[in-house]
C-alpha cells in the first residue's frame, strides 16, 4: 500500500514575516458529532470511580494483607532477591493507590517504607522495627481511617516515621552522594 505524499504547507509573505501553516492530515479522519452525542470522557470516569468507591476500602485492605504477607516472607526469609521485590512492589502499589481510594495519609507511609527499602545501602542492617512500624502505621490508617477525628492523628504519623525514616537513610547515606539527593528531596506522595 503507498502511502500519500503529505501536503505541502501553506506559506503566506507579508511584507516583514511569513506564515506557515502545517497542513493537519487529522482533518480527513476527524468526525463531527452532534452536540447531543458529545461525550464526557472524564464525567464518565468520575462516574464510574462514583460507583466504585464503595470497594475501595477492601481494596486498600487486600494491598495491606499483600503488604503484611511480603513482610512475613522478609521475616521468615530473610532479604532475598523475591522477598525484596515483593516487599517493594507491595508498598510501592500502596503508594500509588492510597491517594486515589481515600488513604493518602496510608500512601505516605508506603512512599517512606519504599524509600528505606530503594536507599538503604544493606537492608539486613536496617532495624526490623523501623520496617515494622511502616507497616502497621500502613494498616492501621486503612482500618482507621473512617474516623475523622483520627485524621491529625494519622499525618502526624506519617510525618513522625518520614523523619525517623530520613534520619536513618541521612546517616548510613552519608558516603553516597547520589543517595543523599533524593533522601533529601521532599515527598511526591498527595496528602503529604
């Protein structure tokens, strides 16, 4: 099949500039839809996130048992090459999903629990406690945040295990540059 030789553009001269105008190939492909027929696609979206919302709370539920479950195979294990991964992925899922099903407060703790994981030099050295509070401040955000009073109670700690997390990653970082600028950087997390 050959293909067409794409037009020319449009070149008008005035006295001091010229215009060029890129000829748009979309133009034969473009269909023209009644105003009536005009579709939303975002109203759509919004709408089905509407009628999904009333599961985002099992969601979030199932990617804290994924996130316990790879923490229990650390503890069994020991950090191997899978339970490292795992470990990640869980809390890094987490990190993405929290904001957008109702837990940002949940999606910062995961940001600072992938951070120790992505940053720390030896993960094996790493006190087991520190790993273990990101995870159970992790779930016990998403079990509670249906109270709203608990709401303050909630970023305080997430803010209080990003400081300790930072603090630990500042320290055995301190001879790797490379390390130190994005342990440094402020969180990209919504909600934070």
């Amino acid at each position: 099949m050959a293909k067409e030789k794409p037009a020319t553009p449009n070149v008008q001269a005035f006295a001091d500039h010229h215009v060029i105008t890129q000829p748009n190939p979309l133009r034969r492909v473009l269909r023209r839809v009644d105003e009536k027929d005009l579709d939303d696609p975002v109203a759509r979206a919004e709408k089905a996130l509407a009628g999904l919302s009333g599961q985002f709370k099992d969601w979030m539920v199932i990617e804290c048992d994924r996130l316990a479950a790879a923490h229990a195979a650390v503890l069994e294990r020991g950090f191997t090459t899978e339970t490292r991964e795992e470990l990640f992925r869980a809390a890094h899922d987490i990190k993405g999903d929290a904001a957008t099903f109702g837990f940002p407060i949940a999606g910062a703790a995961a940001e600072s629990l992938t951070r120790i994981i992505e940053h720390a030099p030896d993960l094996e050295r790493v006190p087991a406690e520190l790993i273990a509070h990101h995870i159970n401040a992790i779930q016990a955000i998403v079990r509670e945040n249906a109270k709203i009073d608990n709401a303050g109670m909630a970023a305080a700690l997430g803010r209080k295990l990003r400081g300790v997390a930072d603090e630990y990653l500042a320290a055995v970082n301190r001879d790797r540059p490379e390390h130190l600028e994005a342990i440094l950087a402020p969180s990209i997390v919504p909600g934070e």
